[in-house]
C-alpha cells in the first residue's frame, strides 16, 4: 500500500553518553489524512550503523507499534545520509499486521 505524500521525522529526544548508545525519541508521520506521534526506545549497536528501536504504546488510532530494525550509511553517490528501516509491528486493534521496508533521507545531516 502506497501512502503518498508520506512525511516522517524522527526526534532523538534523550541519548546516553557513547559508550551506551541507548535513546529515546518521537517518531512523526502523517500524510494528511493519517498519522501521528509514536515514542520509541532504541540502541545504536557497535558496528555504529545498525540500530535497534521499539515504539511504546499508545499510538495513534491509523498506527501500529512495531519493532524497527536497521542501518544508517553514507550514500556517496548522492552525498546523503541514508536511514534504511524494516518495520514489523501490529495495529492498535491486534487484528492487522504491519510490515514495510523503507529509505529515510533528511534535509540535513544524520551522521556525525
């Protein structure tokens, strides 16, 4: 299912010092007609670019929570950072999985 005009923004709210790699933060997504905030917990592991996020319930009623999976990598060729996410979670009702794979892209930097 496509959702256009999808806009995410995820907000690291807290993070531990560097050695601990551990955060919380919102992640917000809407398209007009759905959306909403969801907040998370997550770990950056030791390679540096996987990561590992859980979002806490609640969520929005068109939501889901779901466990995200992934890698965050410098794209040379466009000069980007690149968030690639694998999304597993189920909807707010139980009787509705979700999965999906994206690319996340930011106007501005996500590396160091």
């Amino acid at each position: 299912i496509e959702m256009p005009g999808l806009s995410m923004t995820l907000t690291i709210t807290m993070q531990t010092d560097a050695s601990d790699c551990s955060f919380h933060g919102e992640h917000t997504w809407g398209n007009g007609a759905s959306g909403g905030t969801e907040y998370l917990v997550g770990v950056v592991h030791d390679d540096g670019e996987s990561y590992t996020m859980a979002e806490i319930p609640e969520h929005p009623e068109d939501g889901s929570t779901g466990i995200i999976t992934g890698t965050v990598v410098f794209d040379g060729g466009k000069e980007e950072w690149v968030m690639h996410w694998h999304y597993v979670g189920i909807s707010r009702t139980g009787s509705n999985g979700v999965v999906f794979d994206t690319d996340l892209t930011q106007l501005k930097s996500l590396g160091p």
